[in-house]
C-alpha cells in the first residue's frame, strides 16, 4: 500500500515541469525586432534591427546587424538605428541614426543639432554620414542608382526670416503659424561623398513616404498636415512628382479620399501599392476599417483592391518578384495572423500552409532580383525568431536565421488558447486570448487579470511578446489567468464588428468583456472572488469605464486612458478619430460625450485603482488622468498614480520607466486583487444567471486522494 501511495507521488512530481518560470529581470530583457530588410542583388543578406534596453544608461538602442545567410555571420552595423527603416541600394544601405546621448534619451533637439543620413559600405565596412542640414529628415529613398537619394524636411527659413521673427517674437510660439510645410531635396553622391543638395518642390503639407519610380523617372510621396495631428482626412493625400520636368512646381495630385495611404511600394508593371490600416476609406466618405491592400495605376489613377473577400485585417505585405507573381499579405483572422498569395486583385486569395501563430515583419527584396523571403514568427509558447524561406511554397519548413530569444524556451512558460463566449444582449460571439500560468492549463478556479488591449483596432493574437504593454505573459507568470478580450472594435473579424463600437465606444465593447468574465465563472474556470482588471491606451478608456459599472474586480490598472471626451478629443492629436467614434463634434451631439464618458459616472467605483501617467503623452493627455485620480482620491477610493517623467505615449525613452510602470502594477494587483469585499455577492449573482456550484482545485484534489486512500 506504501509503495502505491509512494508510486502516486512519483507520477504527479513527475508531471510538475522542471523548468524555472522567467523572472521580471529576464522578461524585459526580451528582444523585439523592429526592423527587416533584404539584400536587393542576391538576397543572401539579411539587415535586422533590434531592440535592446541599456540600464547603466537609462535609454533603449536599437542595434543594426548584418546576417548572411550563407555562413550564418553576424556582424553589428551600428547601436544607434532609430525608426526609420534602413535604404539598401546594391552594397549600400542609407540610415539615420539616433545620438546615445541625454538629450536622444529625452527626444530633445536643439536648435543647432545637425542632422545626418549615413551611407554603410558593406564592401569597406565604413559608416560615412552625410551633412544635411539643421531640419529633422521626415523621409528618404535612394533613386534607382546609388548616386541620389531623395529626402524631405521641414522648409528651413533663410537666415534673414529666421533673425527677422526672432527679434519680432522673441520666444513667443504662435501655435498653428509655427507650423511649416516640407522640401523635397536631391542629394548627389559619388564615391560616397555628398557632392551637392539639390531643392526640387516645396510643399504646404509634411512628407510622410516617398518612392522612387523603376525608371528612376518619377516620385510619389504620401502627405500628412505639417503639424502631424489628424484633423483633416483631405490632408492625407498622395502627390506624383515628374523628375524628367525641369518645372516641378506643381505636382500631381493621385488621390482625393477619405483615406491615409501608407506602406507605399511600386511595382515593375507601374503599379503603386499602398495599405489603409483602421483610417478612413478609398471609396466613400471618411468610415473607419479594417487593413485594406490596393494599387492605383500610374497610368489611368484607376484604384483597385486586393483581398477583398478577405474578412480580416491586412497586417502588412510583399511584391513578389516586384510584382510579377503578385502579392503575399499578412492577414489576421480571429486570432491568427497567417499568409496568404494573390496572383491579381481579381484572382482567388490562397492561404498558405505554414505554422499556426503569428507572423510578422515580412520581407524580401525590393527589387525582384531575389526570391528570399524572411519574417517574425512566435506563437503562445514560441518566441519572436527571425526565420527565411526562398519560396513561399516553403512557408512550413522555414529556417531560422536568429535565436535571440533562446532563453525563453528553457523557461517554464505560460500556455494559451482560444476562448469563446457570447454577449447575451444582442448574441453576438465574442472571442478572446486565454493564457493560463505555468503549469496550471485549463485548471479551474483561478484567479483573473482581464488585460483589455488598446486601440481599438488592435486584437490578441497566438503569438509571444513580452514588454511594458504585451504583460499577458508576465501576469501568467504571476499565477493569474489572463483574459485578453477581442471585444468589439477589434481586427480580424470582418468590418461590422470593427465599425459597431461607433457611438458606445465604450458601453458596448465593456459588455463583451464583462459577458466574458460572466463565461468563465460560468464555466469555472475563473474565482469569482479574485477578479482583476486593467488596460492601456484604449484598454484604460474601457477600464475606467467598467469599473464605474460594477464592483465585482478587486484591483484596477488605468495607463494613459481618458475618463471624459472633450478635452481628450481638444487635447489629443488625433481629434478626428474622436469625431468620427462620436459622429460628430462635442457641440454637435454633447449627450454622447458625456454619455459615454466614466466621469459622470465616478462615485460608483469601488475598485482600488493604479494610474500610470506618460508625462509628455498627446495622445491620450496627461491630464486625463489626473482628473480620475482627482475624482477617486475624492471618493476616498483607493487609488495610486504615477509619473513617468519625459515619455510619450507608447514610452521607449527609458526602459526603467517601462519595467517599474510593471512591476508596481504586479504588486498592486498582488496587494489588492486577492481581496474580496463587496464585489464577491454582486459578482456571483450577477454573473451566473442560474445555480452552480464552485469547487476549488485543491479541495477537489484532496477529495480525490481520500476516496483513494479509503479504499
């Protein structure tokens, strides 16, 4: 009979995982891949830039490598790549760097700072940089030689404007007067050596992409408003510039929507391709969608879609071989983000076979010369890997070029899964990411962290990310079940899930969400008693507004939401997203300002609540915040705000300020989220809708292990 019970033990150690679990230290020294691009002559060279968090520093690099995939080398380019995607042209590639300096740290530029695009001769292994002035570069391609490359920036003023305005104002800022359209330059080199810089067009508006013709004979560039805040859709536009015209006064306008091209790629047929991500519409008046591809014909402006039968959300996308054998997208449906081949617009969207997760990042020559393909590929316990295929056919057999993330598959990590439910109000499905901790899948009775993403039109997704905003996998790591709502307003479920948040941006995706809690205390696999909930950006908005609804959670994490919507519509800089989410402006229909907005709504909260507060957000105000913290501290309701002092919304200036925004909110939830006060009756009576009865795992267990010893 020992020797049974002895056996019993063995087999349930045994099932325990010998791995250890990831530590904070560990989970922020993750690498994310920011950038990828493919040699154009031979494609057997791969640049791949990363993103590193130097601590003795208190700033994040991003480190600029050169794989070559014959040999498997890797050598360091550069630890100063900034987010400008890195210009190869045959043995060239054109950067901009950042400084590594205080003041890059701070994102400050002074008024005498010159800037500089570097030339990398792969050949020489020299970064030459090249002097272009005192104005930011907006944007830059190489011409179809590498003898010009093509850049915009801010119209500088002459000396004597310049000297005139200041003696004048002083330093007096007139606000939209401050404001400057763009020049496009011609920069010719020869043996790497800046020889001239040549002014072609000044425009009103600020350059966003530009694109060089095949024949090297024309440019066309993407425009947004030269203060860079969405205002007005007709500002996003894209313009054609004849090189071969020594008049290039008056380029020609391509497109007048409701739209903001962007992702611009030519094609060798005189095809110009461009994405429209979540920000108006091609064909009628401004409506938000879902990622759409689409070409416009230089040589009619006729624009067609691809993918149109496709009801998910076009992540990104490649021309292969330039155009000649069509597209592959990368397509999110549900939570899955996979690739699929179109011949034509009008022919049939193929999905291909390959792994299940998540791709990203897809790539392969700009010229068509070369047939690798590279891309990112992780999946709820894979990490993000660089991998290469030479044909897309070869999709399920791809190899990989980096393991930069190998520690973590030593780790002992949290497993996920699809979960589905339904919003009994209108009986719409609704799906969501379930991420169980370690050792513990599809256990019951576990305690909740419902971490709602921003956006909106964001969704999670099978894939591994670890950082300041992708926590799932930390907070699993911390023994709660994370629920990751796809709520209304999310990708990849087709365009009227997307659109139907319209007018209750946040009464209506709030009840997914909370139907969804309702399914898993339903199902038991979540403590109605240890309830947790929190989110960033549009996730905070929800958060604010949820726990104004009910008391059932226990803690609350709010990062960079908004409580009310007119001085986040004033104060952000993107007022037309608000316009448009209310349909119209807070005068014109002020009752759905307020009607959606949880300030008005306040004293009902009961949720100790943590505020994380970027301190030069415009996004989403810094004000925003304090305003709930202000409202809760009133209320005498528990409530905790922190400053990180000189970040902008999406933070990436200090890493310090990312991993303590994280792990004050592990203990907040650690303090808080194990307590149950009033919430625990409302929740069980609120949620189940009938009769059912929770049995804890362990009691279960030991219930179990009685009968056996009993007989």
């Amino acid at each position: 009979m020992i020797l049974k019970h002895y056996f019993i033990i063995l087999l349930f150690i045994n099932n325990v995982s010998s791995k250890s679990k990831f530590t904070l230290d560990e989970f922020f020294n993750y690498t994310t891949f920011t950038s990828l691009t493919v040699a154009p002559d031979d494609g057997q060279s791969i640049l791949i830039q990363t993103l590193h968090r130097i601590w003795d520093r208190n700033i994040n690099e991003e480190h600029l490598y050169l794989h070559t995939l014959s040999d498997n080398n890797k050598k360091l380019i550069t630890t100063q790549g900034s987010s400008f995607k890195p210009k190869w042209k045959g043995d060239l590639i054109a950067l901009i760097l950042t400084s590594n300096s205080t003041n890059r740290a701070k994102k400050v530029k002074t008024s005498d700072e010159v800037q500089y695009i570097h030339i990398y001769s792969i050949s020489t292994d020299q970064l030459v940089p090249l002097m272009i002035g005192k104005e930011s570069i907006h944007t830059f391609i190489w011409s179809t030689t590498s003898m010009s490359i093509y850049f915009a920036t801010r119209t500088p003023w002459s000396e004597e404007d310049e000297e005139t305005y200041k003696n004048e104002w002083k330093d007096v800022i007139q606000y939209r007067e401050q404001y400057r359209g763009d020049t496009i330059y011609r920069a010719d080199l020869e043996n790497m050596t800046l020889t001239r810089i040549v002014p072609l067009v000044n425009i009103s508006y600020r350059v966003n992409e530009l694109i060089c013709s095949p024949d090297g004979k024309q440019l066309i560039y993407s425009t947004k408003p030269a203060s860079s805040n969405l205002e007005r859709i007709h500002d996003y536009e894209l313009f054609l510039l004849d090189l071969t015209n020594p008049s290039l006064s008056n380029p020609l306008k391509l497109t007048n929507n409701s739209a903001i091209e962007e992702n611009l790629k030519w094609s060798i047929d005189g095809l110009v391709f461009f994405t429209v991500t979540g920000k108006g519409s091609v064909d009628s008046e401004y409506e938000d969608s879902q990622g759409r591809l689409y070409h416009i014909n230089i040589s009619n402006y006729r624009i067609e879609r691809w993918a149109n039968q496709f009801k998910g959300q076009v992540n990104d996308y490649i021309l292969l071989e330039g155009g000649r054998q069509g597209v592959v997208i990368l397509g999110q449906l549900s939570t899955e983000t996979q690739l699929y081949k179109q011949q034509s617009f009008s022919s049939e969207l193929i999905k291909q076979n390959g792994w299940n997760g998540t791709y990203e990042n897809i790539a392969t020559a700009s010229s068509g010369n070369s047939s690798t393909i590279v891309f990112i590929h992780s999946s709820y316990e894979q990490p993000q890997e660089v991998y290469f295929i030479n044909n897309i056919d070869q999709l399920n057999i791809a190899l990989p070029v980096t393991s930069e993330n190998k520690l973590f598959t030593k780790r002992n990590l949290p497993k996920g899964k699809s979960y589905r439910w339904i919003n009994k109000d209108d009986k719409m499905e609704i799906e969501g990411i379930l991420l169980y901790p370690p050792d513990k899948f599809e256990e019951k009775n576990l305690p909740l962290f419902v971490l709602i993403h921003g956006g909106p039109y964001e969704a999670d997704t099978n894939s591994f990310r670890l950082d300041w905003y992708y926590c799932a996998a930390m907070m699993a790591t911390e023994g709660w079940l994370v629920l990751q709502p796809n709520y209304r307003g999310s990708t990849g479920y087709g365009d009227e899930f997307l659109r139907s948040i319209r007018y209750q941006i946040v009464s209506r995706p709030a009840k997914d969400i909370l139907y969804g809690v309702d399914a898993l205390i339903h199902d038991g696999i979540a403590d109605y008693t240890k309830l947790t909930i929190g989110g960033y950006s549009y996730g905070a908005y929800l958060t604010n507004w949820i726990i104004t609804q009910t008391t059932r959670f226990n803690a609350a994490l709010s990062g960079a939401g908004a409580s009310e919507h007119v001085a986040d519509w004033g104060l952000t800089d993107i007022p037309l997203a608000s316009i448009y989410m209310f349909g119209g402006f807070p005068w014109q229909v002020p009752h759905l300002y307020q009607q959606e907005a949880a300030i008005f709504q306040i004293d009902k909260v009961r949720t100790p609540t943590h505020i994380v507060v970027p301190g030069s957000d415009i996004r989403v105000a810094t004000s925003e915040n304090y305003i709930l913290e202000r409202a809760l501290n009133s209320l005498d309701i528990l409530t905790k705000l922190i400053v990180l002092p000189d970040e902008p919304h999406l933070l990436g200036n200090n890493p310090w300020h990312e991993k303590i925004k994280l792990r004050e909110e592990i203990r907040w939830l650690q303090k808080y989220g194990h307590i149950c006060v009033s919430a625990c009756n409302e929740t069980f009576n609120s949620a189940s809708h009938h009769t059912y009865i929770q049995i804890h795992t362990f009691t279960f267990f030991l219930l179990v292990l009685l009968a056996y010893f009993k007989n």
